[in-house]
C-alpha cells in the first residue's frame, strides 16, 4: 500500500490553485471558444440565407461572400483545432498523472 505525503498535498493544492487554476481555466477556454467560433462560422452561410428569406436583412453578394469565406476558413482550421484539442486533453492528464505520483511515496 503506498502512503499518502502530506506536505506534497499541501503543497499540490495551494500551487494548483494559485498557479495551475487560472492557466488551465485559460486554455480550457480559448480551446472552448475557437470550437464555438468555427462552428458558427460553418453556420453563417445558412444564417445569412435565412436571414434573407425571413426578411431580416436584404440578401448581397457581400454577406453571402464573407459567410462562404468563413465557413472555408472553418473547414480549413478544423484538423487544427482537433490536434490541439488532443494535445490539450493529453496534456491535461499527464498533469493529473504526475501530481499522482509526487503525492504517494
């Protein structure tokens, strides 16, 4: 049975929570909104067309344009964003991992 080091818990909270909190709350959040982003941007072609029939606002070459031109850039960025969301996930639990094993001796 391994034994549980005391000032190692101790010492893993406060460093978490001053240090480790803010980084991670950071990033989780970044990574949450390039997700939201880029699926709103394949979304904005539908949005503009709707928009359009429904009245909203008049129907341009220029917003269905910039709207197709978005959802490429999103098509384009979506590998990327998967990579890193993988990455960012590994990361994360190599992190829980490590504090595992400071805190048992």
């Amino acid at each position: 049975m391994k034994k549980v080091n005391i000032f190692a818990v101790v010492g893993l909270f406060f460093f978490n929570l001053v240090i480790m909190l803010g980084a991670v709350i950071t990033i989780y959040a970044f990574l949450a909104s390039a997700w939201i982003m880029a699926i709103s941007f394949i979304a904005s072609p539908a949005l503009v067309v709707l928009a359009a029939l429904s009245g909203l606002q008049a129907m341009t070459v220029l917003n269905l344009g910039v709207s197709i031109l978005l959802a490429g850039l999103a098509f384009i960025s979506l590998p990327l964003l998967k990579r890193i969301s993988a990455l960012i996930i590994t990361l994360s639990k190599q992190y829980i991992d490590f504090n595992k094993d400071v805190i048992y001796y």
